[in-house]
C-alpha cells in the first residue's frame, strides 16, 4: 500500500463550551485506504469531520490535508476533496443537470466539462431522464444518487462520506460499494462515517472507532476481532462501547407493544 501521508490530525480536541468533544486525537490516513470512522451517537464523528472540511475552525491541535495545515493553508485544499453529508439540503429548484454543473464550477471545472460529465455519470444510474427534471421531484435515493456524483464529479483525491448509502436500493448499495473499490484502487482515499456496521465491515480496510471523544480503537476488522474475541463489528461496537442492553431494550419495548392492558 502506498504510504502518502493524505490527512494528519495531531492532538486535535474541540469542545462546545464546558462540554468537551474531542480529546486529544491523532490520526494519520494514507493514500488508498477506505476508512471506516464509527462510533456512537454524540462520539465526536460529525465534528470531527466538519473540522477536516473546514466547516469549524474553532478546535485545537494541527488538522493537515495533502501535508498542508488547513488552519493556514486558505482554501485550495478543498478542490482535492469531495464530501457526501448525512443531511444535505439539495437546490430543489434546480434540475439535475444545473445542480451537478454549478457544483462542479464551484470546483473549478469548465462548465461545458462539468455538464458532459456529469451527464455520463447520471447515465451510469440510469438517471438520464432526469438530468432535466428539477430536483424537487426526486425520490431520496434519487437525491442521494445526485449527491454522490456532486462529490465525485471533480475527481477529488480525499473523500469524505457520512451515511452516504441513505435512501438507496439493494443494487445501488452494491453499486456503490464497488465504485468505493475501484476508486481505492485508483488511489483515491475515503473517509467513510456510517452506522451500517455490516457495510463498514465490508468495505473498510481501516477501521477507527471513536468513543467519548478519542479513539478507542484502530486497526483493521481481523485486528479488532482478534483483540476483542468478537465475531462482527457490531459486536466488538458493543463490547467496546460497553452497550450490552440492546436485548433488554428490546425485550421490554415488545411487552410494552403486545401488553393488552392498555386502553385506548
């Protein structure tokens, strides 16, 4: 594997206030590797993120993409990146085809390109039809397709994916995962943030779980089994995030649903 440094993160620590959100993280992320960044709900995986993609600035510690400090490096870095958010207000007003032109100029591409290309890329989700439709009439998983291309569409070395599979069908999640190996293959770098724990565990070659604010643990899907004595990544999640209730919850949430005492 290629041992380019493509994302540094040193001692980096980010807190709201009194209530700390990232302690002390380190992190080196090298060229051609699919990341697979978990964790629970409020861990710090968003932030973490959004401090990567420039969104927030105020954090502590040195965050370097393509060994440059973002902090001072001004914005050039991000025309090397793509990012699919797990919330993203599309333009609905706009057709496909504007949508994906307008993204790709704020890239930097010529229109013209931007707009051929992007119009081969809906062709590879059978979305042809569409390319000038406003966007407003999509489906999720249409709307999540068009977001995937947007990300995609500039040729971006780094990428950033959050629950980027949201909406779509069986085949396009199949599609998609094989678009994110070949990509590796071409050298390209993600960063993957997801819940499916089935879908990480799959598709990572790299996995960073993220617990409290610092990572709990690093290294790839064999690595943590054999240290947690675990057989999927759902249940090392569990073990290491010490969530053993689930059964439990579940148990409880069926008695409550099925117990006919209650009136209407």
């Amino acid at each position: 594997m290629c041992q380019e440094k493509v994302l540094s993160l040193q001692n980096l620590s980010m807190s709201y206030g009194s209530k700390s959100v990232l302690n002390n993280i380190n992190l080196d992320v090298y060229a051609g590797q699919i990341i697979g960044y978990i964790g629970p709900n409020g861990a710090g995986k968003s932030t973490t993120l959004k401090i990567m993609l420039g969104l927030i600035e105020e954090y502590s510690g040195t965050v370097e993409l393509f060994g440059v400090d973002i902090a001072t490096s001004g914005y050039s870095y991000k025309r090397k990146i793509g990012y699919v958010p797990e919330n993203a207000e599309l333009y609905d007003n706009l057709t496909a085809n504007e949508y994906l032109t307008f993204i790709g100029e704020l890239y930097g591409m010529d229109k013209s390109k931007a707009a051929a290309k992007a119009k081969n890329l809906m062709q590879q989700f059978d979305m042809e039809d569409v390319l000038h439709t406003r966007i407003s009439s999509f489906s999720k998983g249409m709307r999540q397709k068009v977001l995937l291309i947007s990300s995609l569409l500039h040729n971006p070395d780094l990428i950033f994916l959050d629950e980027p599979l949201n909406g779509l069908d069986a085949n396009s999640v199949i599609i998609i995962k094989d678009i994110l190996e070949q990509l590796v293959a071409e050298g390209k770098t993600i960063f993957y943030s997801s819940h499916i724990m089935e879908v990480v565990e799959k598709i990572s070659n790299r996995i960073v779980l993220l617990k409290d604010g610092e990572i709990a643990a690093d290294g790839t899907f064999e690595q943590l089994r054999k240290q947690n004595k675990q057989g999927s990544l759902e249940s090392i999640f569990n073990q290491i995030t010490g969530f053993d209730e689930h059964k439990q919850t579940a148990e409880k949430f069926v008695q409550i649903v099925t117990d006919g005492d209650y009136d209407e």
